[in-house]
C-alpha cells in the first residue's frame, strides 16, 4: 500500500470524528499561536529599540552611571549598583567636553517622564533633555518648528518639543506651534513637532516623548543629577581614542562605578536582552504546544483503542504492520499539521491586531520554528499509540468488542 | 434475493462437480491441495504447570474446487485450526503450506501478504468497517494488494454484483440487513480471487432464512470452482458441504464424503420455505 493510500484513510479516520479532531488541534493551535504571538512580539521591540538606537546616528558613545560590565556578568550587587549609581553633573560634562572638544561633540542627557497638560487633555510623558549642540551629536529631525537653541539651554528657557503622539492627545487638528502647554504645572512654548518615528507604546516612547533644554528639565525636576553624557566622535576612526580619554577623566572621580559603551556595544548587549526575552517567551508558549502534543497521543490511544476491531480487520485482510503504523502515525501528523496551520494563521493574526499598541514582527524563522515543532509533536506523541495499533494480534483484535 | 434466478445452475452444478470429487474421495488422488496443514499442534501455556493441547498433530489438506466443513463442538479446537488455515496465528509444531509453499516460518508481513492474496475471510460477526460504504469495504483488501484506485472500485462493484448487492454499492453497514452485510463480507474475500474462502459460522449471527440464504450462496460460488472452507459447530450447517471433517479434542476423528444424496441443498431448503 503506499502513502496516499494511507493518506485517504487516515482523512476518512479524522472526518468521521471532526468534532474530536477539532478539539485535539485546538490544543496544538494555542500552543503554535502562543509561539508564534509571542515570538513576534519579543522580535517586534528587538527591532524598534534596535531601530531607535541606530536611529540616534552613529559613531555615538554613551557613559552612564554605574558598573555595567558587571552586571552583565551577572553580580547581583553590580546590578543594584547599577541602578543606583552615582549620577553625573554638569561638571563632569563640561570636564569632558573641554578635554576631547578637537575630535567630538559632547553634550547631557536627561531623562525622566511629566505630566502634559493643555487644557482638559493631558497624558504621561518622557522628557528628553540635552545640551545647545544636541544637534551636532544626535540626527534631529521635525516635521513642524525647530529645535531649541543654544541661548534657550544657556537661559533655561521653558519650550518645548513635542513627539507626534502628544501632538495627536493634545493638539487634535490644532498647530500646535507657539501653543502653551502645562508640564508639571510650569508653563512652556511648544517651538517644535518631532517626526513620527512609529512603534507605539513599546517604542520607548519617542512618539510619546518631549524635549527641552537640559537646564530647564533641571529646574523642572528640581535636580542637578545628569543621567547620562553622550559624546559624538567627529571622525570614527577616533572612536576608541576617546573611550579612552572618557575613562580616563572620569576615573579619578567615579573609579569603577560609571560605564562607557559605544553604538554598536550597546546595541549588541540590547540585542542579546532581547533574544534572551524572545527565547523565554517562545519557551513558555512551546509548553502549551508539549501539552497539545500530550493530547493528540490521548486522542490517538483512544482512537486506537476504539478501533482496535478494525486494526483486527485490516489485519486480516492483508495489512502489514507498516500500513497501520502509517496510517496512525499519518493521523497524527495530519491532527498536528493541520493544527499547525491554523495555529501559524491566528498567530498572525494576533500580532496584526496587537501590532496596533504593541510593534510585532512575524518572522520567518518563528513560523518554521513553529511549524517544525508541531510536526515534530505530531509525529512524536502519535508514534506510540501507532506503534500499539500495528502490534496488535489479529485474531485478539478481532476478538475485541 | 438474486440467488432466486439461479437454481437450474446450483443443482446442475452440484451434480457434476459431485462425480469427480467422490471418485477421488480417499487420498485425494492427483488434486493439487490449495492448503495443506502437517501434524499441526498447537498448545497454549495457561501457566507454569498448565497446558491446553488445543491441536494435536492435526493433518488435512484442502483441495482446489472442495467445499469442505470443520466440525466440532466448542472446545474442539476447530477456532484454533481455523487461526492456523487463516494464517492468523502459527502452529507451536507441524507445518502450513499454501498452493504447495510451507508458510510456517513466514515473518507477520509476508504472512499478511499470503492472507490478502490466497485468502478471503468470512467472519460470524461480519466484520465490516463500520460508516464505509460496502463498496469501499470491498475495495479494502485491494487497497493492501497494491490495486490503483480505478481498477479497484471497477473490481468492487464487479464483486458487489456478484453477491447481489450492486443496488446497495453506497450503503454504510448500518443500513444493510444482517444477509446483506454479510453478502458484503462475501464480496470482499472474493475481490482478491483468493484461492480460500474461509468462512467461521457464516450463518451464526443471521436469522435461518437469511442464514440459508448465505449458505445457497457459499454453494453456488462452490459450483462455480471456488474452494470454501467452512467452520462451524452446527452440523446442518455442515451439511451443506461435500466434505466434513470432525474436530473432537483437538484430533481429527472423522474425514468423510457426503453423498450427494445426503448433501443438503440450501436452493432446495429455501423453496421448501416459501
């Protein structure tokens, strides 16, 4: 007998059963949807945060508070340090800036989040804060105003600039050029309208984001803290010469306890944050597909069972092991194939409409992985009851009621 | 229903093929045995110190063309000896030959394929696959012999008229009577033209009229050259058949020929019933 024949049989199986056949895929197809789902959401925010690094501009260096390196490590203790390390000031900036100003652009960076208000619209912002040359360090663009100035950073001044989403919250079918809006009850000048830079609300909020002077989100915040200092190289094959010389300013004061990264580092150790979420996402989704498994080899025991009268028969009338072995183990695959499908169809569907607050990505290798497993499921769990039904004596399964 | 048209031909037949058959009574002469079992045994080991001799060196050879009757009351060992012909179970001793090839030391696969090609079974319960059309439950043996999905269901249909069931090719067992289900069964061992027919109480699960019917129908394919090997415990059952052989305690104690006077002709019965 060959395959196709086996094929039909094992459709025909599955047909007088379709409401049992149903509900066994209904497993395999949360277990391949939750893979896929999740797996596209955990690729989804790799790709923006990844995205809005890059997105910064290059030959970037970024010198945070804290002993990084050893928190990768995995020190626990490092890791709070981290957190709570010593901030800088604008000292330390300015230390910087003076020493490396011939081969980079060095300038502040603030970040915190606000209440914005304009009239009985208001929402949670980030503020973004840097220094008069964020232009030289950071590609800046925006699709209304400009940014803020030099004599605004020097003179504290309370303007703003404001992502897209705020501007859609606040300002609905209003320019929203010279408005006043409200931040933590100061009042501040929009001068400004960032480009949509997408994503939602995973984004790190750039959208959801505002920007102003360094020296006015101190004032704001009441805190002379500088959260991070970014340095810009002129020319890239300066960049390591100025990792350098920033160690080196800074250790006298800070020793250890501050970390330099550059682009490409920062966005390798994101990328691995990330890949280490997605496999922890994908793991868990993959337990609901083991236990889907786990009900396609029931399903197949009590099929099996059931059917152990007809096994008797095919037996009798000239099938081989391998023909019932075929046509259980096909059954099986079809359960987790067909589940498979369904389960990558909805998967995807389900990134589509989270995709709306959340950025997905349904890539090629989550619906393989996906695919591949399910399969695998199939014809794993479904080879024993197989096995069982070809072993079966003939004239015992005949016997059978 | 469609043995009705036939009668001159069954009794025509059973005339003729009784003259060769008693004149060869005995040893069997020349005839080529279809199937053949040497000293067969078979013991069931219940326990450590329990054994059930079910066969004890059993000798029979079935030949082309015989309509030949196992008998024995239950116990006898005749289900057993059935298991050994069917090639559904093997001998602890002895030897199973089919159209002269010893089978004994066969593995389950090549027994299987011995089973589909040279046997058809008949079984008390039918045995049909249950929500499968009868057409399709006559394809399935073809469909383990390898038959491409046309020859098939031209072979079925073929098979389905001859049993008279060519109006009901689309029926599921469940809507059939019990006759018709097992005419059904009938087609089906005849779909490969197998060299056996081996029925195990064909009449046990039927009601007599259509239990007689089955056996006009066993007879007339009889006399159209098919050999049949029926097992039953019911001796009118027997009677139907030109050879009878008694199955007591797992020994043969009698091999006989029935005269064709003592043969029972179930045309004959079935007129005497209407």
């Amino acid at each position: 007998m060959n395959l196709i024949e086996s094929f039909k049989i094992s459709i025909k199986a599955l047909a007088a059963n379709k409401a049992r056949a149903a509900l066994t895929m209904l497993g395999v197809i949360i277990g391949v949807s939750s893979v896929i789902l999740l797996i596209s959401i955990g690729s989804g925010v790799t790709k923006e945060v990844t995205g809005q690094l890059e997105g910064l501009g290059s030959n970037l260096i970024y010198v945070m508070p804290g002993n990084y390196e050893e928190m990768m490590s995995g020190n626990a203790a490092a890791y709070s340090g981290a957190m709570l390390g010593r901030q800088f000031t604008v000292e330390d900036v300015n230390a910087v800036e003076t020493q490396i100003s011939d081969k980079a652009y060095v300038t502040p960076y603030i970040e915190n989040s606000a209440r914005v208000v304009r009239g009985t619209n208001n929402t949670v912002s980030t503020v973004l804060a840097c220094g008069g040359n964020v232009g030289d360090v950071m590609d800046l663009k925006f699709s209304e105003g400009r940014g803020y100035t030099r004599s605004e950073v020097m003179g504290s001044a309370r303007v703003v600039v404001i992502g897209t989403e705020v501007k859609k919250t606040l300002f609905s079918g209003i320019d929203p050029i010279g408005e006043e809006v409200k931040i933590n009850n100061q009042r501040f000048r929009v001068i400004g309208v960032d480009i949509e830079h997408g994503g939602g609300m995973m984004s790190g909020g750039q959208d959801n984001a505002v920007s102003m002077p360094y020296t006015t989100a101190q004032n704001l915040f009441n805190s002379s803290n500088i959260n991070a200092i970014m340095v810009k190289a002129k020319n890239p094959d300066d960049m390591s010469y100025i990792e350098m010389r920033v160690r080196q300013i800074l250790r006298p004061d800070y020793g250890t306890d501050f970390s330099v990264f550059s682009q490409d580092q920062l966005l390798g150790i994101m990328g691995t944050m990330m890949s280490v979420l997605t496999y922890m996402l994908a793991g868990i989704a993959s337990i609901s597909l083991l236990v889907g498994g786990i009900g396609i080899m029931n399903i197949m025991l009590v099929s099996v069972s059931e059917r152990t009268r007809e096994i008797g028969i095919r037996k009798a009338i000239g099938a081989r092991t391998w023909d019932i072995l075929a046509q259980f183990v096909i059954e099986s695959i079809l359960l987790s194939v067909l589940g498979g499908a369904v389960g990558i169809a909805l998967g995807a569907l389900g990134a589509l409409a989270i995709s709306r607050v959340l950025t997905t990505s349904v890539t090629a290798w989550s619906v393989t992985l996906a695919f591949g497993f399910s399969v695998a499921v199939g014809v794993f769990f479904g080879v024993y009851p197989a096995w069982k039904a070809s072993k079966l004596d003939p004239i015992e399964a005949l016997r059978y009621e | 229903m469609t043995v009705a048209p036939r009668t001159e031909r069954i009794e025509d037949a059973s005339r003729d093929s009784a003259q060769p058959v008693s004149g060869g009574s005995g040893d069997g002469g020349g005839q080529r045995a279809v199937l053949e079992v040497r000293s067969v045994s078979k013991v069931y080991q219940i326990s450590e110190d329990v054994q059930v001799h079910a066969l004890r060196e059993v000798s029979l050879a079935v030949h082309a063309g015989d309509m030949l009757a196992i008998v024995g009351p239950s116990g006898s060992g005749k289900s057993t000896l059935m298991h050994a012909i069917g090639l559904l179970d093997k001998p602890s001793s002895g030897q199973v030959l089919v159209n002269g090839t010893d089978v004994t030391d066969m593995s389950g696969n090549e027994l299987a394929r011995v089973r589909n090609r040279e046997i058809g079974f008949v079984f008390q319960s039918f045995n049909l696959l249950p929500r499968t059309t009868a057409l399709d439950n006559v394809a399935l043996p073809l469909i383990y012999a390898g038959v491409g999905a046309g020859e098939r269901t031209r072979r079925a249909r073929a098979a389905l008229e001859r049993v008279g069931l060519g109006q009901r090719m689309d029926h599921a067992p469940s809507q059939l009577s019990g006759g018709q289900q097992q005419r059904v069964a009938i087609a089906r061992a005849l779909v490969t033209e197998p060299s056996i027919v081996l029925a195990d109480e064909p009449t046990g699960n039927l009601d007599s009229k259509s239990g007689i019917e089955v056996m006009a129908f066993l007879q007339e394919l009889n006399s159209q050259g098919i050999t049949i090997v029926l097992v039953t415990h019911d001796a009118k059952v027997a009677a139907h058949a030109e050879r009878v052989v008694t199955l007591v305690d797992g020994t043969v104690t009698s091999d006989k020929q029935l005269d064709v006077s003592d043969r029972v002709s179930a045309q004959r019965e079935l007129e005497e019933l209407v």
